[in-house]
C-alpha cells in the first residue's frame, strides 16, 4: 500500500519532468519524442492496468494526491521560473482547465449542454476590466467576474430549461454569437479595439514585477502561475465534491432520465439551476482571472470559436471527469503552439490528430469511472 | 416602402433562404437517422463550391464553352464528390463513434471541418484569398422600377427548391426513403425488420451531403465568389434553421432556413439600430423562439411515454 | 521502499529545479522575428508579409559584405489578441531574438505592445493601421513603417470630393481596422464638405449584403465607401453589380490587392482605393523588390503590405549591422531612423516612432490593374468614373 | 390474502373521479371512476393502448388530466408535480426499464431514496462527514432491501447497473421504488422482457416484501395473465379508457365484455 503510494509520487515526479520539458522545448525532435513516450505511457497502461493498482492506492490518500500534483507544478515551477513563455502558456491551461471545469458540471454531471462558455469567460473578462478600471480592489473585480458571469447565465435560465440536448445547445450557441457580435458592434466597452487591464495587485503584491528573492530571480509569470494553480485546484477539489455527493447523483439522474428523475422527487429545474450557475460562475472567474494577466481583451478572444475550443477540452477529456480535463488542455491549448514550426500548416495537422485521438479512444482520453462516494475510504 | 425595393428585399431573403434551408434539411437527415450533428456540413457546401469552381475552370480549359452543358456538368461533379465525402464521413468519423457520447461526434466533425478549411485554404492555388466564380447563367435582368430581376437569380431559385423538393420525395415516397424513416423512428426495431442499418446512414449521409455540395454550386453562381471560409456560418446558420425548425423534420428545415433569411433581412435593414446588429437580432429571436417551441416549430416527435 | 521512492521524485524534482534555461548564443547568426497571421481569414496577407520579410533577409543573407547572418523565426497570431501575446512572450523571453517585425491585426498589435515594453524587444509594425498602437503609448520599442488609417482618409477624403462626389454610404466591417476607417472617413469626409446619407457596419465573416445594398439603391448616393478588407470587399462589389447599383466604389488600403481584381474580373474596373506610402512600382527599389519576389517563386503574392514587411526587416538588420545584436542598442538605433532610403519612400520615425509617411498613394482599376491615380486614364479625363460626366 | 369484514370507502386509499386525459383527439382515459383498497394488491388490465400506463402517467403527475380529481390518503393531489406526488408516498416502476445504467446500482436505489437525502450545496460540499454518515445509512438500506430480492445483489452495490441481467435490473428498480417507503407502489408490467420463471421468481420477491411490510398497497399492471391470477384480490379491466369491468380475477376473466376486448389476444391463465 505505502509503497503503491511511493510509485505514484514518483509518477508524479517523472510526469513533471516530462510536463517541464513538453512546455520549454524548442526543439521539433524532442517534441516529437515527448509525444511518443506520453502515447506509449497511455497506451502501457491501457493494456495492463498498471496504473489502476497506484491510481487506487492514491485515492485513497487524496490530500497526498494534491500534494503531489502541487508539488510536481511547483517543481516544473522551479524549472521554467525564469521562461515567460512556457509559465505563459501552463497559466493559460491552468485557467482553462478551471472554466472547462465549469462547463463540465454543467454539460458532463448534469447533462445542460453549454456552447457560449466564451460568452460566460468573456462577461467574467469585462467585469474584471471595468471593475479594475474603477479602482476595484483586484480579488473582489476577479469574485465579481465569476458572480456577475452567473447573473448573465440567469438571463438564460427559462430556455434553458425549457429545452434538451441539441436545443439547448442552440440556445447557448444563439447567445454566444450575440454576446461577442454585441461586444464588438457596440463600442461602450472598448468595441472591436478591446479594453486594456492592469497587472494583478493582491495587497500590495504586484504580480506583473518580476521576482526576486536574494540572488536568485524568477519571471513575473510565476505569481500567475500560483494564482491559476491555487483556482484550478479548488475548482477541482469544489468538482469532485459536487460529483461525489447526493447533489451529483441528482445531476446524473436529471441527465440520464428527466422522467424517472422526477418521478422520485429529483427537483429537475432546481438541479439544472444550480449546475448552470456554479458552471457560469467557474467560467467567469477563470475569464476574470485571464484577462487580468493578459493585460488586454477584445471580442474576438471570446468568439463562437472559443467557445467551441473550450467544449471541446470538456470532450476530449473525457465528458464528466474532471481529472481527463487537465491532459486535454494541454492537448488543445499547447499544442498547436508547439507546431508553430510548421506556419501555416499547424491547424491541419492539429486537426488530424484530435480526430486521431478520438478515433482511437471514442469516450476521450479518460473516461468518467464510475462514482464513488469516499474513495478515501474504500481502500 | 417602394413596392419595388419591398419586392427586391422578398426575392433577396428568398434567395438566401434556399441556401440555408439546402443546408439544413443535411443536418435534418443526419441528425434523424442517427441522432448526431455532422458539424463540417458547412464546410462540405464550401468544397461543393470549390469542386464545382475546378471542375468549371478545367471544362473551360478543355474549350467546352455551352454554358447549360457546363452548368450541369458542374453541379454533377459536386453532388458526386459531396455524396462520396458524406458517404466516407459516415463511415470512418461517425459511425465509429455510435457507441461514444453523441457530442464526441461533434468534436470530430469540428475538427474535420477545420481540416478541410485548411485543405483548400493551403492547397487550392491562392486558396486564402477568395476566388471568382465564373458567371455561367444567362445574366439578362429586367428592372421593375427599383426592383432588378437576374434570370440567373430565378434559375438558382427554382433549382434550388427543385432539389429540396426532390430530396422531400425521395425520403417520402420510395423504399429507400421509407427504410431512411423507419431507422429515424427507431433504429432497433427497423434492424429488427432486416433493414441494413449502415446502409441506410450511408446512403443517408451521401444524399445529405449531395445537397449541400449543389447548395456549394448555387452559392458560388449567385455571389460569384467563393472563399474558403464560407463553410463555418453557413453550417451554424444551417444547423440553427434545422433546429428551430425542428430536428428531424425535413418541412421544418426548409421553414428554419426561410426564417432565418427573413430574419437577418430583417435584422439589417428594418432595425432602427446599426445593421451590424443583424446578428444579435436573429440569435435574439431564435432564443425567443426556443423558449416558446422547445423542440422546434414542427416538433421532433410525439412527446414520448413515460 | 517508501523512503527509497521518495528520495528518488525528490531529486526528480531537484533536478528539474536545477537545470538551467537556454543561454543566448547568437554569434554569426542573428535571430529576428516575424509575427503575422498565417492560419485563418487574414492568412492572405499575413503569408505575403511572411514572403517578404523572408525574401529581405534572404537577400541579405546573400550580401558578402553583411557582418551577420539573418535567421528568421516566423510566428503565426491568428489575428487573436490573446494569441498574439503569448507569441509575442515567445519571442519577447527568447533572449537569442534581437528584434521583430510584427502583427497585421490592429487588435493584435494593440495587445502586444505592453509585452514587447515589458522584454525590451524592439519590433516595427508591418500592417497594422490603428493609430493608438504608436500614439496611445510612448514605449521606445514600438515602431511602424506603414502609415496610420487617419493619412489615407485625409487624402481620400480630399481627392473624391474634388471629383464632385457629393454623397456617400458608407459601409464597413464591424473590426478595429472598419471601424476606425470609417470613424476618421466620416472626419474628414464632413471637414470637405461631403454628405453620409448612410452607415452600414458589417460583420467579418458576412456573407449576404443584398439586403443593405438594397437599402443603399434607394438612397442613390454618389458613392460607397468600403472600410474593409478585400473578401468582404469583393463580396460587395460583386452583390452591387448583381442588384445593378450605379454608384462609384471605393475602398481603403485594405482592398488594394491583386486579389480583389482576381476575384471580381471586368467590375473591379473603375474602384478606387489609398495605401499609405509611395506607389511602390513606381520606386526604383520598388521594381526591384516585385522583381525578387517573383524570382523566389513563393507560393502566395506580397499583398498590399508585403512591401511595409520588407522595409521593416532591412530597417532593423540595417540597425544590427550598425550597432550590433543588441536589443537596447537596436531600439536606440531605430528611433534615430530618418530619411532612411526605402522602397516605399523615406523612413522617418517621430518621437512616437511612427513612420511620418509623406506620401499616400491613390489607386485606380483599370484595365485589370492597380494604375497610380495620376496616370490613370480617369485622371487625365479619357475615362469617366461612375457618375461622372 | 381475502378481506375479512366488508370493505368501506374508509378504507379507500386512492380515488379517482371521472379521470380524463386526451392526447389530441383520442381519449386516453375517458372519465375513469376507480379506487384501491388500503392494503391491497389490485390488477390493472386491459389490451394495449387501453390507458393503463396513461392512468399511471397521470397518478404520477407526469401528465396533468384535462378533468376529473384524483384523492390520495385523503388529500387531493390532482394535478400535482411528480415532486409532490413521490413526497405523498406514491412510487412506481416503468414498462420500459428506466434505470440509470452507467451508474452504480447503489445510486440507482439511492435515486428513489431522493426526498430523504440532503440536497443543499453547502451541505454536500462542505459538510462531508454529516454526508458520511447519511452516505454509510444509505447503503445499509439499500444493502438490506436488495437482499430481500437476491443476496449476491446485494453483494454487487458498487458495480454499475449495466453489468445486470434483465431480472436483476427489473429487482433495483422495484428497490428504487421501495426504498423512500412509499404506502402506494404502482408496477408496470414487472414482467415484461422475463422467462416465465424469472416472472415467477419476481412475484415471490414481491409478495415476500409485501408480507414484511403490510402497509403496502399495489396496483400491478399485467399481461400475463397466470400473474393477475396469482397476485391480486381484486381486477380493474380498461378498455379505451374506460373501465368496463371490475371484480376478482376469476369473475372478470369470464365476463362477456372482457373477452370481447381481448378478442384475438389469448388469455392465458
């Protein structure tokens, strides 16, 4: 048991080093190299349930777990602590893998398919700008993006739910062409030019400085960095807890069968009320959070297509797991930047290989197991 | 209003609504016998016109110059090619993804919609910029006071019913289209009753897509211009008209592809705000519309029993 | 067991702490950026500029006397804001790239530039025509050859109306780049005495415009104003044709490419459209550039601001040659550029370093080509725009 | 079980009053007088399309009646949400299998345990040991209940409802009804898709349960015929919508008019 535990630290450890070296390459052979070795790992533990035994044996330590993941980042942290670029780029997944989150309670746990995620990110992302703007201490503006998100999402509550499935699909995807059409006809808010934003000051503590602790120095990017992991963190630890809860079983039963749901007393409407907003609120947050460290937003970085990219994150991880969210980020977001290589070429070969990947693994990379309530205590 | 410029809006949004509802009634067929929606639909018009655009410029350098012979050679090739591309989209994306959630299937056409984006885009010469379509149509028009009537326009117009219609027939009154219904009603059983399953999704897609790529040849007759791009809002558009007007129902595509026409003429010319607010008012409305119908204007089925 | 493993994901750790990040080794071999759009809707021009800032280096690589050589690192921005920054953080943290040549996309630019101040990367605007990019900031690393959309406008506004034009409908996309032409049109415009019966924004990705131009038929103006690029440009143009509007066409810098007289045959005939620098043809160094270009039988034609790239690439090598592969030195190197010979006319940067472009040119269709607006038939009353007798 | 002493309205746990639901033009159920008796086990029969699952729809709140007052335990619930209706202590089971099959089976038996768990998102986020420790009773409930039915599915709470076998899926979802205790328990057609002996078996299960908790009263819809004869006292036929027979299996199975509508289908007793 204690050792299976051992194993997976090591994992970890083995898995940040890939992690540090997949973000700061340069190199199109090492790349391609880190590719295959993360595929022949996949694929060894697909074929023998090797990881099965340690993955088991660490939740039940699932303190442990975190610890590690947050040790492994901090590791590849320390790594990169002086490469703007690839802590840029692990930011970015971390606030994604917080809004696909989001996406995931509504669409993976309870079934409210959510094709305007971008519109929610984006509402974060403006009220952050605005609130900021205005003088707004900087933790409220990014607790605002997220709750403001939230009372944007009610405006679409009825339809909602009203409709099922596609439908409903078509309403998200209704609003989400008209929040970002709106946005850039509309030039309250910066129009197509965009709002700039300030760097992050948390008490005083200003995020966009580099830093540096007696000698040695590190890029202003690592504030950012443990800012997205803190998020992405409770956003999945919040995640799990709502999966592994009565509140999740309600989910699943409004997702698999309104009727019978309803039938045994499941309040349909309450149940998709509270996942469609927790939902929005992560979406906003996250968008709030991302803005502030881009230092800049315009509607195009909150377009149909982003939210198509953020949907599909939710897919290829598996719909319903968390955990499948964090590898499929990095698939979707790091990826086509690494093939920056080949210009203009990059998005054909993007594209084959998702398709790819689905092909061979239809439910995403990690599909949902199934719920168990206490792993902790299963062991 | 002018009667006459009353009339041009009428035969503009008509025009339009052909396209959209060519494009639909694709999304209508697949999602009926397989509930999934084949996202790279719009994509699949845009190679229809690239096919068509190609095939056209190579008769030309053949010197065949009967504009009716080139106009239908034209249109063949795209349905053909379209119908093949369908054929091979259901057969290696969709149909290996059945068991999967159906929203896997989206990805993957997504994704196949990109490529084939990228695919013209890099390999069609000057593919990124758009690309002239020449003008095969007798160009003759009449003035009606304010209102020009194109005889190619009227041609595209009728064509273009002429083969939804078509379409309507097949799936209503052969066999085959019995068999397509009957897998779109229950799959199970129309297995059960012998009916070769991936056939039926085969051919279905094939039939879909076919309409879409002569949706591709009218698009690039009337604008007589074609870019590579063209493929993503026809498809959203498409799939928005399928869905309001019904999914599965091919009557409520048709009426879905109209209505989002009227919409967006109307949205950019009877707004009293900017015209670029035509977006932000069809959406609106389609909102509206859903909350009120939520399960299209001509519904999908009967509300099933408990 | 336990300790063993422990110990073991420790070092792991430690180790990836340790190691250290590339060091900067650029000798013989300078590394400068180019950031544009390659994938997506603008890719057209972004893969021009890439051509011809790849072609500059080339040529400069090829001269014997060139202390240094030239290896240029191309990145694509996909015309988004947030990609673009993060691109630009590549670029920026890379410590081996000296300087850059950057972003057709005003909304791009715009993001990028805090980036660029943040590295001290030094880096001169190809495309972009947003004013704020030089003027909204005064950072030293920002730089911009090509002209901002207030000159063409000026000029634009100038030359129709003293055609007699007397009305106009405006129509432009809904982007930065539309609606900031059609913003400093109207300006100007109204200052000459020019009438707006109309103003249409349109999306980007707009493909139907009949139900507008119905609208504009009614209103029967003298002209219509595009502020746009050239896909939606040519849509117009043709949709016009088809609804047998009379009214003279004329566009911005954005429409000014082979592409659009491609796309459109016989209509294209008759529109006129302004860039901002000199006619490039018409320059010695121009011919030769079109000739080179054709010589290295890239797959994608310049556009209208391959030519901005090509002056932006020599501008900084010229400066590395000067002063050497540092960033600080280059910037200080580039702000003092004045009157510097090139093949879209004289470079001088202001205080803001903004190329002040003396010149902006006016461009007609005619006979299938762009043609100078001063040696066109129209000009010289041989040939009658629309509208006028 | 017969009743000994003459059963009064008193005794009347569910009335319905001139019930009538249309679905376009048709009829589903026309003005349908019925009730069941604290305690009993009533069949429901009637040829396809007769509105046996109708009747049940509109017990269940699924669907809303265009007229007439259904009376549970004396309180009107007509027109009530399925909410309120399952909070009343009515449950049932569906013709078609309706369990959640990616789901555990436990989770599935929790489902019907719904009214009784806490739903608050502050309390199952933040209050996990309060939620242990319903979680922990959760279980042994359900743990129980199945064994009652089959002790190995007992054994295989934590494996997921696909990997059952028709009977077994058919017991869960009787469990996910028992499970809230209901005082009502509606079953449709419990043996659809089942051998005879896996029916047989079925039955036992039920009568069994029945016998451990006599509070329970069942209404059983049925087509197999030998089931009606075994497990009720008393028989409702539909036909139509309408109720053209009422009696004790025996009685009813000879009436002229029942044999009329089932003309064509056998009935296999």
């Amino acid at each position: 048991m204690r050792s299976h535990i051992a194993v997976a630290a090591a994992a970890f450890a083995v898995g940040g080093v890939w992690l540090w070296a997949f973000l700061s390459t340069d190199s199109v052979w090492l790349f391609a190299s880190l590719i295959v070795v993360a595929v022949l790992a996949f694929a060894f533990f697909q074929r023998f349930d090797a990881a099965g035994r340690y993955r088991r044996a660490l939740a039940t330590r699932p303190r442990r777990a975190a610890l590690f993941a947050v040790l492994a980042v901090a590791g590849v942290a320390g790594g990169l602590r002086d490469q703007a670029y690839p802590l840029l780029m692990l930011c970015t997944v971390l606030l994604f893998v917080v809004a696909c989150i989001g996406l995931n309670i509504q669409t993976g746990y309870c079934g409210i398919v959510n094709f305007a995620g971008a519109a929610f990110f984006g509402t974060g992302a403006y009220t952050a700008a605005v609130l900021s703007a205005h003088g707004v201490p900087h933790l409220f503006a990014i607790v605002a993006g997220g709750i403001v998100a939230a009372l944007v999402g009610s405006l679409l509550i009825l339809p909602v739910l009203r409709t099922r499935g596609y439908y409903a699909a078509l309403v998200t995807i209704a609003f989400g062409i008209l929040f970002s059409t709106f946005l850039e006809v509309n030039s309250a808010l910066g129009g197509p030019q965009g709002l700039k934003l300030p760097g992050i000051d948390l008490f005083g503590w200003r995020f966009n400085r580099d830093i540096q602790l007696g000698g040695a120095s590190a890029s202003f990017y690592v504030n950012y960095l443990v800012l997205s992991l803190a998020l992405a963190l409770a956003a999945f630890v919040f995640a799990r807890r709502v999966e592994r809860s009565w509140l999740g079983l309600a989910f699943d039963a409004v997702r698999l069968d309104e009727t019978a749901a309803a039938t045994f007393g499941i309040g349909i409407a309450r149940a998709k009320i509270i996942a469609f907003t927790l939902g929005n609120l992560l979406c906003g947050i996250s968008g709030a959070t991302y803005a502030m460290m881009q230092g800049f937003i315009a509607p195009n970085n909150f377009t149909f297509g982003e939210s198509l990219i953020l949907v599909s994150i939710v897919i290829l991880g598996g719909i319903g797991n968390p955990l499948g969210i964090v590898p499929a980020a990095l698939v979707i977001i790091v990826v086509p930047q690494k093939l920056q290589f080949i210009q203009e070429y990059r998005f054909l070969l993007y594209g084959c290989l998702v398709i790819l990947i689905l092909l061979f693994r239809p439910e995403g990379l990690l599909p949902r197991p199934l719920r168990n309530y206490f792993p902790e205590s299963s062991a | 209003m002018d009667p006459g410029v009353a009339a041009q809006y009428a035969f503009n949004g008509l025009m339009l609504g052909v396209i959209y509802a060519m494009v639909a009634v694709g999304f209508t067929l697949f999602f009926g016998v397989l509930d999934v929606i084949q996202f790279a639909h719009g994509d699949v018009v845009m190679a229809g016109a690239f096919v068509a655009l190609a095939t056209s410029l190579a008769l030309h350098a053949l010197g065949i110059a009967v504009p009716a012979l080139v106009v239908i050679v034209v249109a063949c090739a795209a349905g053909l090619a379209m119908a093949l591309v369908g054929a091979l989209i259901a057969r290696y994306l969709v149909l290996p993804l059945r068991a999967a959630p159906a929203f896997n299937t989206l990805l993957v056409t997504l994704m196949l919609g990109s490529i084939l984006r990228e695919l013209v885009r890099l390999f069609y010469p000057n593919g990124s910029n758009p690309q002239p379509f020449p003008r095969l149509l007798p160009t003759v028009s009449k003035n009606l006071g304010n209102f020009t009537l194109r005889l190619d326009s009227v041609i595209l117009l009728v064509t273009g019913i002429a083969t939804i219609v078509m379409v309507n027939l097949v799936v209503r009154r052969t066999r085959f289209g019995l068999a397509i219904r009957a897998v779109a009603q229950d799959s199970d059983t129309a297995r059960s009753m012998g009916i070769d399953f991936e056939r039926v999704v085969l051919v279905t897609f094939a039939i879909g897509s076919a309409l879409a790529g002569i949706a591709g040849v009218v698009y690039g007759l009337y604008y007589n211009e074609v870019n590579f791009d063209i493929g993503l809002l026809l498809g959203v558009i498409g799939f928005s008209a399928a869905v309001v007007g019904g999914l599965g129902s091919i009557y409520g595509a048709i009426l879905g592809g109209f209505l989002f026409a009227a919409l967006q003429t109307i949205g950019s010319v009877a707004l009293p705000v900017s015209s670029a607010y035509n977006n932000v008012f069809a959406f609106a409305v389609v909102i509206i519309l859903m909350t009120w119908k939520p399960t299209g204007l001509i519904a999908e089925r009967p509300s099933e029993r408990a | 067991m336990q300790r063993m493993m422990l110990t073991a994901c420790a070092f792991a750790l430690a180790c990836v702490a340790a190691v250290p990040s590339m060091p900067a080794s650029a000798k013989e071999t300078v590394k400068i950026v180019y950031i544009g759009p390659l994938t997506g809707g603008n890719a057209a021009l972004g893969l021009g500029g890439r051509n011809s800032a790849d072609l500059a280096v080339q040529l400069h690589n090829a001269d014997a006397k060139a202390k240094y050589t030239f290896d240029l690192v191309k990145l694509d921005d996909q015309c988004k804001p947030d990609i673009g920054v993060q691109v630009a953080t590549k670029a920026g943290a890379d410590s081996s790239i000296i300087a850059g040549i950057t972003h057709y996309c005003s909304a791009v630019a715009i993001a990028t530039v805090d980036t660029y101040h943040k590295f001290g990367l030094p880096v001169i605007v190809w495309g972009a025509v947003l004013p704020a990019i030089t003027y909204g900031n005064d950072y030293p690393e920002i730089h911009r050859v090509n002209g901002t959309m207030i000159n063409q406008n000026e000029v634009n506004a100038k030359l129709v109306t003293s055609l007699g034009y007397k009305t106009w409908v405006i129509i432009h996309d809904t982007t930065d780049y539309g609606k900031g032409h059609d913003e400093y049109f109207t300006k100007f415009l109204t200052q000459d005495g020019g009438k707006v019966l109309a103003d249409f924004g349109v999306g980007a990705d707009q493909q139907d415009f009949t139900a507008i131009l119905t609208k504009v038929k009614e209103l029967h103006p003298d002209v219509v104003y595009f502020g746009g690029l050239t896909p939606i440009g040519v849509r117009l143009r043709s949709q016009m044709d088809k609804l047998g509007i009379q009214s003279q066409f004329e566009g911005t810098s954005g429409i000014v490419s082979d592409s659009y007289i491609q796309a459109l045959g016989p209509i294209a005939e008759g529109t006129i459209a302004f860039i901002d620098g000199a006619p490039i043809e018409k320059l010695p160094g121009g011919k030769f550039f079109l000739d080179q270009y054709a010589a290295h039988h890239y797959a994608e034609p310049p556009e209208a601001y391959g030519a901005y790239a090509f002056v932006a690439a020599n501008l900084i090598m010229d400066a590395i040659e000067k002063v050497g592969p540092n960033r600080k030195a280059v910037t200080a190197e580039l702000a003092k550029t004045k009157d510097h010979p090139s093949i879209v006319g004289p470079i001088t940067f202001d205080a803001h370093g903004q190329n002040i472009v003396p010149i902006v040119t006016a461009y007609v269709v005619q006979d299938g080509k762009w043609v100078v607006w001063q040696d066109s038939d129209y000009a010289k009353g041989k040939r009658k725009l629309a509208g006028r007798k | 079980m017969t009743l000994a002493e003459p059963v009064t309205v008193a005794d009347w746990l569910l009335t319905c009053r001139g019930l009538t639901m249309r679905f376009g033009g048709v009829l589903a159920l026309d003005s349908l007088d019925l009730h069941v008796v604290q305690g009993e086990i009533l069949g429901l029969i009637g040829p396809n399309g007769s509105g046996k699952t109708t009747f049940f729809n509109v017990l269940t709140g699924l669907y809303r009646p265009h007229a007439g007052r259904v009376e549970f335990a004396g309180r009107d619930i007509t027109g009530h949400s399925p909410q309120q209706v399952c909070r009343a202590g009515i449950a049932r089971t569906f013709q078609r299998s309706r369990l959640c099959l990616p789901l555990t089976v436990l989770d599935n038996v929790l489902i019907g345990n719904h009214p009784r768990l806490d739903n608050g998102v502050g309390f199952n986020v933040f209050r996990r040991r309060a939620l242990r420790h319903q979680f922990d009773e959760g279980v042994e409930t359900s743990r129980c209940l199945l064994a009652t039915f089959n002790p190995d599915l007992a054994a295989r709470l934590f494996d997921a409802a696909a990997t059952l076998d028709m009977i077994d899926r058919r017991r869960v979802e009787i469990c996910r009804a028992l499970v809230n205790a209901p005082t009502l328990l509606l079953l449709d057609e419990p043996s659809a898709g089942m051998t005879h002996g896996e029916t047989r078996e079925l039955m036992d299960d039920i009568l069994q349960i029945r016998a451990s908790s006599s509070a329970l009263t069942i209404v059983i819809i049925e087509h197999e015929m030998n089931v009606i004869e075994r497990m009720t006292q008393r028989c409702v036929v539909l036909n139509y919508g309408e109720k053209i027979a009422e009696g004790p299996f025996r009685a009813i199975a000879s009436d002229a008019a029942v044999q009329e509508a089932y003309l064509g289908q056998a009935m296999t007793t």
